[in-house]
C-alpha cells in the first residue's frame, strides 16, 4: 500500500467524520455546565493515550503577580479519570531518576510580562538556557516562541562518557474569533545522549560509536468552538510527528482526531469521538506500515446526583509486517454518584486498543535497541472504582482502585545482544496479563502560602507470558511503587521554597549477561528548588536534586547524577 492509498484512506476517514459532525451539528470544547455535579468522567479528551504533540513540561500559560503568587487562589478540582499507563511510569523532571529537562517556563510575574529569559549553570557542567517570547498583535491573537538549552558535559559514570545535551525550538499560534479558536505549533527538539551503560574501561573502541541522537519535529493543528455555553461543542485536530534516529531509524505518525458532543436537552448530552494513526517506521532491517482507527459514541445523563455514561468504543488496527487487520468492539460504562456536596462515588467498564511507537519508547527510555518490535497493547477489560471530593476551598482527594487485563503488554529488557540497550518484550497473548492498581492524589492548601500534592500508584502483575510459552520471571522496569510528595510554600511573597521527595520501589531489571531478574535499589530522591523574586522582573533560583547523593538506576545499568544543583536567574519583561 503506497502513501497515496494512505492519504486516501485518511481524506475518507476525516470526511466521514466531519460529514457526521456536519448532519447532528455536534461538537466539542468546553461542557456546557448545568447541575452541580462534577463529573469528570464525561469530559473530552481525558481518556487520550496517543498525544499528538511531544511530552514537554513547559507552561507557556500567562505569568503570575509576585504579590499573588498563592493569594485567593481556590483550589482547582480537576482530577482525570485515570487508566493503568501502557508505559513506564512517567520519567521525573529534575530529578535523578530520569535525565534533568529543562524547568518549567513559569514565573511569579504578572500577565504584561510575555517574554522571559532564563539562565543557569551547575555540576556535572549543566548548562540551561530557557526563554519564552511571545507577542499579541491583535487582542484575539497571541504568538510565541519557545526555546531550551539543557545539557551536561559530564555523566555519572566517567566524564563525557555519560554526558548528555537536549536543545529544542517550538513556535505557535493561537487566535480566539466570536465562533472559534485557532491553535497551531510547530516544533524541533534534538536530544543527545551516550549508551553508557557498561564498563568504560572495558571498551576499546571509537566513544563516539556510542553516541545516540534523536531528532524530532512535529506539527499540529487544531479547530475548536469557542462559545462557552454552546449547546453544540467540537474539537478537530490534525498533526504530524516525525522521529529520526544516528542510526537511520525513522519513524512518521500522522494523528487526526474529532471529539463532539451535542447537549440535547439539559440533562442528555450525546459524544461522538474518532480519530486515527497512520504511521511508518523503517529501520536497519525493516519497514513497516501501521494504523489504528477509533470511533467512540456514546450517551451521557446527569443530574444534581446522578452521572450515567454509556457507549461503545469500535477499534480496528492494522499491521502490514504482522498481517494484522483486526476490528474490535468494547462497550464502555460509567457511573457518577454524589451523595453530599463534596463526595464523588465513582465506578466503570471499558476497554481500548493503544498504539505503541519508537517515538513513544524513547521518550521513556533512551537507551533503545536499533530494531526494537512494535506491536499494539490491547487492554481487553478495565473494571475501576473509587471515590474523590473536594471542599472547592483547600481540599481535593481521589482514591481508585482498578483491575485490568491487556494483551501485549511492554516491559523494557536489557539486550542480550549488548546490555547496554534494550528490547521490548510484550506479554499476554492467551493468558491475559492482569493489572491490579491503587491509586490516590491528595491535595491540600493552607493560608494561600503552602500548596501540597502527594500522588501514589500500587501494582502487582500476573500471567507475563510471552509467546504463549515462557514467562517473565518479573514486569521489569515497572516499579510496584510510585509515590511522590510536591509542595510550594511561600514566605513574604518573595522567597518559594518547594521541597520535593519521589519514590520508586519495587524495582527490577533482567541481567543478560547472566540471565538473571535482578532486584533494583528502591530510589528515594529528595529535592529542594528555592526562588527569590528580587524585583517584579528579576529573580533568581537555586535548585538542588538527589539530595542525599544516591546512585540509583532506573534503567539497570545506567546510574542516575549523585547529588546536582543548578544555579541562575531569570528576568521577565
């Protein structure tokens, strides 16, 4: 099948979809409020595992006053409907138990300052350069650019032997009319990074052999209503991302999606949610075509008490190298019960089908196998209960428990090819592979000066069989763990303090050069960042990480920065 018969298949798809949107007038964007109910099952978009744009941890959102940096803030109450992850557990910013990235484009200055510049240099000779210009040529319409330098000339293990570098640029658009908003961004990021992981000593070959470097570039683009009591919502969004690899892997995904709702009477809302991934990966020993389409209807009625959702959700996958072309159907159920003002009780059932891509992997893992297998994780059941609240002054809370069983289902395994990459190994053919989860988020403000979060996961795994045969002696790279403490505390509205502590337990790795499971030191990590704001424009920051000095390994073989600090200043205008 050519990139023609693609396109085509994709114009059909979109024209299909856009042509129901056109006949029901149904459509997306923010919910029409009715009722005192908060439902946040029913909310578009809060379901999505395949993102169109790359994961960065950036806040290009307006700046806020020195004098208000905590001051009548009302706690927002925005918890997400949450699934078991396909992949590993999200990799911790600024912190040893993933590479550091860049610090959040925030700052405690008021909304007239669009542009900022932040500069800062530490151990392990860390560079950081970050910077946020934005213009506003007319009142609907606001532009920017973003940019970030983040980069150690030294590792943990040697010197530039473990060094790393990561530089990006991310240009976008966005323009709000009476009927509509406008939303664009193009970006390019290039990460570099050493396959460090095995005795320096022992090698005698070209360290350059052992440079790996990932380039991305992406492109989306979006149009949605802009009519916050429309009785008609929608959402169209269209994007490209493209990943190249030192080692000529390339990989394209090209996601377009339609998410809509129609509000037909003040308790009945119907959905409709579609979208589709093209996509074609081409390495030292293959080229593969894949695609994935998704329709999701479904019906929604609420009351003051009383949250019902119902729908189905029609997946069909395509594989060229595996010969797959497979059509599924899952029904999905979800139930909303408040029995007082502040408490949610919540239950539901469903199922999907995700798509699994290099681009996805190595932004979990850097340390990549050339010709690593791609295959999509199905998750066949997802039975969840639990219940959240929130007081809507200080106090939110959400406890979930949840039992899910997938087919294909990644773990990260250091190859035994060369340890110091890794494969992916996918379990559950058959014999599903059962998820069982806890998971919670409390969160809590006092006196407009101290914010806290802690968030926390529990897992245990079952049946890792692999090939209908052999069996996982353990979910390598899943921690059983995952608990972290954030919080922000404010003095004299000039100085915030934000004392960290994240912990991973449970840990283990598979050992190829003896063919062992090896049980992982559990990470604690502790961090300290302080900010003084000198003046309304200038302030500057110390940030300390692994405070304790621990070498700890996410990823078997790759010690994490003992303890790094960075220090800079940034300066708005």
């Amino acid at each position: 099948m050519n990139m023609t018969i693609q396109l085509k298949k994709a114009t059909i798809f979109l024209v299909f979809l856009l042509s129901l949107m056109s006949i029901n007038s149904i459509v997306y964007g923010q919910q029409k409020k009715e009722g005192n109910i908060q439902n946040d099952d029913i909310i578009l978009e809060k379901e999505r595992k395949i993102e169109l744009k790359p994961e960065i941890s950036r806040n290009f959102e307006a700046l806020e006053e020195v004098e208000n940096t905590n001051k009548g803030r009302k706690m927002t109450y925005n918890f997400v409907e949450r699934k078991w992850e396909v992949k590993s557990p999200a990799i911790l910013t600024t912190s040893i138990i993933g590479p550091r990235e860049g610090d959040e484009l925030v700052s405690s200055y008021g909304p007239k300052f669009k542009n900022m510049i932040k500069v800062g240099a530490g151990n392990y000779g860390h560079t950081l350069i970050n910077g946020h210009f934005g213009l506003s040529p007319k009142e609907n319409q606001y532009q920017g650019i973003y940019i970030n330098h983040d980069a150690n000339r030294r590792g943990p293990v040697g010197t530039a032997f473990s060094a790393r570098n990561e530089n990006e640029v991310k240009l976008y658009s966005k323009t709000f009319t009476g009927n509509y908003l406008l939303d664009g961004s193009i970006g390019f990021k290039r990460t570099e990074a050493n396959f460090y992981g095995r005795d320096e000593k022992k090698f005698t070959g070209n360290l350059n052999d052992l440079n790996i470097v990932y380039n991305k570039f992406h492109y989306t683009g979006s149009i949605g209503n802009a009519q916050k009591d429309a009785k008609y919502d929608y959402t169209a969004t269209s994007g490209l991302n493209y990943l190249s690899t030192s080692f000529e892997n390339r990989e394209w995904i090209w996601e377009s999606k339609i998410q809509s709702v129609l509000h037909v009477t003040d308790q009945i809302s119907a959905y409709l949610n579609g979208d589709m991934v093209l996509s074609e990966i081409t390495t030292s020993n293959t080229n593969n075509r894949r695609e994935l389409y998704r329709v999701r209807p479904s019906f929604n009625y609420k009351n003051n008490r009383v949250s019902v959702t119902a729908g189905i959700n029609i997946s069909n996958e395509k594989d060229k190298n595996l010969s797959i072309n497979q059509t599924r159907l899952f029904p999905v159920v979800k139930l909303d019960v408040k029995p007082t003002d502040f408490v949610h009780i919540f239950a539901g059932f469903g199922a999907d089908t995700y798509l699994n891509s290099m681009n996805q992997f190595v932004s979990e893992n850097n340390w990549m196998s050339n010709n690593i297998a791609l295959k999509n994780t199905i998750q066949s059941s997802n039975i969840y209960g639990g219940i959240k609240g929130s007081n809507e002054r200080n106090f939110d809370f959400e406890i979930k428990f949840g039992y899910s069983e997938y087919s294909n289902l990644g773990f990260f395994m250091a190859s035994k090819a060369d340890s110091s990459r890794f494969d992916v190994v996918y379990a559950g053919g058959d014999k599903k592979v059962q998820v069982v989860n806890l998971s919670g988020q409390i969160n809590y403000q006092i006196f407009d000066k101290i914010l806290s979060i802690l968030k926390y996961d529990f897992n245990t795994y079952e049946n890792l069989i692999v090939d209908n045969s052999k069996t996982l002696e353990r979910p390598f790279h899943k921690p059983a763990m995952n608990l972290s403490f954030t919080n922000s505390i404010t003095f004299k509205d000039r100085i915030i303090v934000s004392p960290d502590v994240f912990y991973l337990g449970g840990l283990y790795g598979f050992n190829p050069r003896n063919g062992l499971a090896i049980k992982m030191p559990d990470i604690i990590d502790l961090n300290l960042k302080v900010n003084y704001l000198i003046t309304k424009k200038f302030n500057a920051f110390v940030s300390a990480n692994n405070i304790l000095g621990k070498s700890y390994e996410r990823y078997l073989f790759y010690p994490q920065q003992s303890l790094n600090y960075t220090v800079g200043v940034a300066y708005s205008f």
